[in-house]
C-alpha cells in the first residue's frame, strides 16, 4: 500500500463523518469535534485516524497511521496540532509503515450535496512519511 491508497481509504470515511456532523449538529454550538478509530483491513493492515474537524466550516485535519507500533499510538497524535517540516517525521520514523498529516475541506449545504465553486473535495495531504523497506 502506498500513501494515495491509504488516503483514498480514509477520506470516504472522514467525508462522510463531516457531512454528517453537520446534517445532524442542532446544538449550533462553535465547538470542533474529535475523533479517534482504528480500522482492520482484511489484509491484517491496522490504520488508526486521529482527525478534528469544525462542522461549521467543515474543514480540518488528520493524521492516519498505517501498522503504527503501540508507543506511537500511545502517544495520541493530535491532528489538532500542526507538526510541520521535520518534527512530524522524526515523530512517526520507523514506528509505522506510513503516516499522513492531512488537511481537508467538504463543503455542502444544508442537504448535505456540494457547493458548487467551493473546494467542495479538497483532501490535501500536508506531511507524508513511508518506511523504507529493508535492503
């Protein structure tokens, strides 16, 4: 697996936790949620996904670990917190397969379809570590 696929794993997934946080939110409360969960492949791959999110603007961030040792998941990421340049790197280094810190907007209306001419699917991938494979 490489790093778009694990991306375009992930990304139906955070996509429709923000649409709907927003189709259901009645509280109108300016409070950004979290979350945190860990997904089984059928493979025996393990991805855990620490993301935030501002139902509001409905954009936020995550971080997305492919077969992450127990020290990095104890060490709760927060995709909350931007890591940048070589720290988020040095972080994840040899401790998962691969690691994303990623930005993302999905825009809708009120039914929850995209707004037209608004970065309506933007999942951008901010920071990206891949272990290298053993010689």
């Amino acid at each position: 697996m490489n790093s778009e696929e694990l991306s375009n794993i992930v990304k139906p997934i955070i996509k429709g936790m923000v649409r709907s946080s927003k189709q259901n939110d009645h509280s109108n409360s300016p409070d950004r949620w979290q979350i945190r969960f860990d997904l089984a492949l059928p493979t025996g791959e393990q991805i855990h996904v620490s993301a935030w999110c501002d139902q509001r603007l409905e954009d936020g961030a995550s971080i997305v670990l492919l077969n992450p040792t127990d020290g990095l998941l104890q060490e709760k990421l927060s995709a909350s917190t931007h890591y940048g340049g070589p720290t988020f790197k040095e972080i994840v280094a040899k401790r998962c397969d691969i690691a994303l810190q990623t930005w993302f907007e999905f825009y809708t209306d009120k039914s929850g379809n995209p707004v037209k001419g608004q970065g309506a699917d933007n999942f951008a991938i901010l920071e990206r570590y891949t272990r290298r494979e053993a010689r």
